[in-house]
C-alpha cells in the first residue's frame, strides 16, 4: 500500500522537472537570478566565459542564438520585447540604422572585438607570394579574378560576419574615404561582381561555415572574423592593409526590462570586463579585450589597420545587400523534396503550403528552385528560375505548385533523395543544395544503408551538396541528423520552433 504515494511524489517530481524544462526552453519566461539574452550566434563560445561570470556574480545567462540581421528583424517587429532582458550582437551598427529596433535599446557597453579578416591555407599564401602583413583587398580580388583564389563566407543578409566582410570589401573597392554612400556602392559594383565570383561556400553561421570548409576542402579561404579563423588548424590570418570593420559585441539593456534587470545586465557587463574575464576571453575565444591593462591573446596581430566606417544610412545598407543577393554572388540552386504522405493531410499539408508560399518572397534573382513532393516515390518534378526580367512569372508558378500540393501514400524519404541528386547532376557554377521535410520515418522504398551506398558512389561534385533536413511531426531524428552528417548538411528543428521559420532558417545556407 505504501507504494501509491511514493509513486504520487515520483509523478508530482517528473511534473516538477518537465515545468522546470519548460520555463528553461521558453524565453518568455522569467527565471530569478537568470537573464534572457538574445545573443549572436558565434557567441556559443562564450559558455566557459559565462560559466565563471555565474560563478562569480551568481548571475546565470540563458542565450538565445540568432544572425545579427534575423535578431535586429525580430527587435523591429516587437517580437523580442518582455521574451529577452539583454541584447548580445556581434555590433549594433546595424541596428542603429533600425530606428523601431534602435528604440528597443537603452545601453550598450562593448565587452571584446574581432576584426574581419581572411584566413588562407598556407600553401595558398606561399603560391601567391604574399607577405601576410602587406596584403590588401585589391590583392585579394586580383588573385579571385586570376583564378588562383577561392572561398566562402557567411551570408550577409543573416550574419553580421558576412555584412560585416561585404562592407569591408565594398569600402576598399570603391576607394571610399569615408562612410559608404549610393554611389560607392554603383563605384564598386563591376569590381564586386568580379571579388564574388570567388565565392564558392555560403552560410547562414560561422560555426557551420568553418565545419563545411574543413569537411569539403575546396575552397583556399574564408572571409569572417578574426576569432573564427584563429581557431581553424592550417590557416595564415590576414587583416588586409587597406581597412577592416570590427565586431565590438556590445551587452545591452532593453527598453521593455525593470530596474532591476538593467541593473543586472549592468554587473554581467561590469563582470565581462574585469581582467580575469577580459584574460580568459581572449586565451578562450581568440577576440580581443577592450580593457587597456589586458594584453590580446599570443598571436593576435598588434599592428594597427585602418577601421572603415559602417554605413552612414539604411538606404545604402539595404542596397548594398539587394545588390550582393541579387547581382553579385552565385545564384542558388535548390531542390524542395517535400513529404506529401497520407500523413500530411490536414494541419500539416495547410502549414506546408503557407510556409513556402511565404517563403516565395525571400527567392532571389537568378535563383532555381525545384519542388518534388514525395509519398511512396516522387509524385512530380517542377523546377522554376526567378528571372531578374520578369521575377512575377516564376514566384507564381512556385506559389501555384505549391497550392496544388496533395497528400497521399507512404514516405519514401531515402528513394527521393536519390532522385533529387540524380535531378541536380554536376554542379553548375551556383550554390546546391538540397531541402528534405518530413513529418515521419521512411516507410517505403530505399532504406538507409541503401542511401548511404548511393552517396558513396556520387562523384566529388554530387558529395558536396549538403541536405538540409527539417524536424516536422513525426520525423525521427536519428534518421535526420544521420542525413545531415552523410551529406555535410546540418538538421533544422520546426517542433521547436515553426516550420516557416525553419525554412527561412535554411536561406542563409543556399
């Protein structure tokens, strides 16, 4: 008889801890002695950091982690107002451009820099011939257009280490002398076009970015920050004579937050720069300390380069980023490969449609996307090319495929997969990638250790196309994240978060 109440207290503890796991996943709820930061994404690095800044102050930080732009974007909308108490951003000169985002914040205090910078496989730098303290951005553009240099960097739309790159390489270009202006940006425009066609890797994170290029081993560089390429083995660090912009992460308060809670980021901050901190930031993550008694960790570059100026006003931001989505870069390439099983019918084929409609206004000129709905084989192929001369035509298309979508049969996840690499064949100069959403396990077709031999037999083109899966219903995911792995993709959660979100998620990866 005396087991009933034991179990009663086991089921009211197991309630306890799933409520106490639920107030710790949902940022819109408060935590005493917890801040809510919504934090660049590079910063997962920071966790050591901020495990001693706990231990010593007892204030415990739990990071949400997001782009830059995406994380300004949500600061517009409101959406971030009584869900975070701090603002954690590689800078906030974007933001300042924002002024319903600029508003959100009342206090800001730099904690540590990085510079933009480019990282060259040693060889590469031999080969070249460059002195690493001598290089410039024109140099690095003449050995893009010689043929002799390759590489990737962040998306600059979602990652303030590629708006940041894009900025740099834009002020350099375009010989401006001051902050960047419209005419600049046109000054500039042929010379970019010729820097970008080195571009090779995209990303919407750093951390992927760095994996990516370790894995493939196509590219001889990458574009980010400092810290980021300090800690990739084999890489000669460059900040080029000719300028740089820096991060300066600065801790900010929010607007929407109490007294007491900016008084708390104002001793996180306070703890953040202490020297014991400002010595474990830069041995830990490579950045620089902004505390003058603190000296940059071994082997970061103490000579002085010329910081180029943000730009001045939104206009030219946006437009240099229209010009970088929709002229410069790459186009993408991207095949959909959508579970449209009996599963799906209802809820879930509505939440489909909606999220790749919406998505249908993030396409970009230039790009081709095919869609290919699957149940127990692939029901249809239909690819569409947003043509910069008449953008319309191919948006409605996609949004009419999407429309007609049905839900029928079993799930043959792995048999699709192969029809979509067999569909993209050899790459053709352009970003490739693969989207797979799914609400349940494979139950038809191929089976998994038969995928796995198909990719093995791919050539070296086909290997390099990612798969992007996204957690949805049912998913396994075991099954997904051994997808991403094979093909050097990486999973996206939409039962964590929503599916739009995770689609939108993907664009900084094609």
């Amino acid at each position: 008889m005396r087991r009933i109440p034991v179990l009663l207290l086991a089921l009211a503890a197991l309630l306890t801890a799933c409520s106490a796991q639920e107030r710790r996943d949902d940022p819109a709820t408060p935590e005493a002695g917890t801040l809510r930061v919504l934090a660049s994404s590079e910063l997962g690095d920071m966790a050591p950091v901020l495990d001693r800044v706990e231990k010593d102050t007892g204030i415990k930080v739990r990071p949400t982690y997001m782009g830059t732009l995406d994380a300004v974007d949500l600061l517009t909308e409101g959406a971030a107002d009584k869900r975070y108490d701090a603002l954690w951003l590689a800078s906030n000169d974007y933001l300042r451009l924002r002024p319903e985002a600029a508003r959100k914040v009342v206090s800001e205090t730099p904690v540590m820099s990085s510079p933009v910078a480019v990282g060259v496989r040693q060889a590469t730098v031999r080969e070249l011939g460059w002195k690493p303290q001598d290089v410039t951005w024109a140099q690095v553009e003449q050995a893009v257009r010689d043929g002799k240099l390759t590489y990737g960097m962040t998306d600059p739309a979602r990652s303030n280490s590629g708006f940041a790159t894009l900025v740099s390489v834009a002020s350099a270009l375009s010989g401006a002398q001051s902050a960047l202006t419209d005419a600049d940006v046109t000054k500039a425009t042929p010379r970019l076009k010729e820097f970008f066609q080195g571009q090779q890797l995209t990303s919407g994170s750093s951390g992927w970015l760095a994996t990516a290029y370790q894995r493939r081993g196509t590219v001889d560089a990458l574009l980010n920050y400092e810290s980021v390429l300090k800690g990739i083995p084999g890489l000669t660090v460059i900040r080029p004579r000719d300028g740089v912009v820096t991060a300066d992460y600065p801790l900010s308060s929010l607007a929407a937050t109490g007294a007491a809670t900016r008084e708390d980021v104002r001793r996180l901050a306070e703890a953040l720069r202490s020297e014991p901190v400002q010595r474990l930031i830069t041995d830990r993550t490579h950045r620089r300390p902004v505390v003058a008694s603190v000296a940059p960790a071994p082997g970061l570059d103490t000579t002085r380069r010329r910081e180029l100026p943000f730009p001045g006003s939104r206009s030219v931001a946006d437009g240099l980023l229209d010009s970088y989505e929709n002229e410069l870069r790459r186009p993408s390439r991207t095949v959909y490969v959508l579970d449209t099983s009996g599963s799906m019918k209802g809820d879930r084929l509505a939440r489909l449609k909606a999220a790749l409609t919406d998505l249908t206004g993030d396409f970009r000129d230039r790009e081709e996307v095919t869609l290919m709905p699957f149940g127990s084989q692939v029901k249809s192929v239909r690819t569409h090319v947003v043509d910069p001369a008449d953008p319309r035509s191919g948006l409605d298309a996609i949004r009419a495929d999407t429309g007609a979508l049905t839900a029928r049969g079993d799930t043959a996840i792995y048999t699709s997969l192969e029809k979509a690499y067999d569909h993209l064949g050899t790459d053709r100069d352009t970003f490739t990638s693969i989207v797979l959403m799914t609400d349940g396990e494979n139950t038809a077709g191929a089976e998994a250790k038969d995928f796995d031999a198909f990719y093995a037999g791919l050539g070296t083109d086909r290997r390099h196309i990612p798969v992007f899966p996204i957690l949805f219903g049912d998913s396994d995911r075991s099954e997904l994240e051994h997808i991403a792995d094979l093909t050097g993709g990486r999973l996206f959660d939409a039962r964590q978060g929503t599916l739009d979100g995770a689609f939108e998620e993907i664009r900084g990866y094609q």
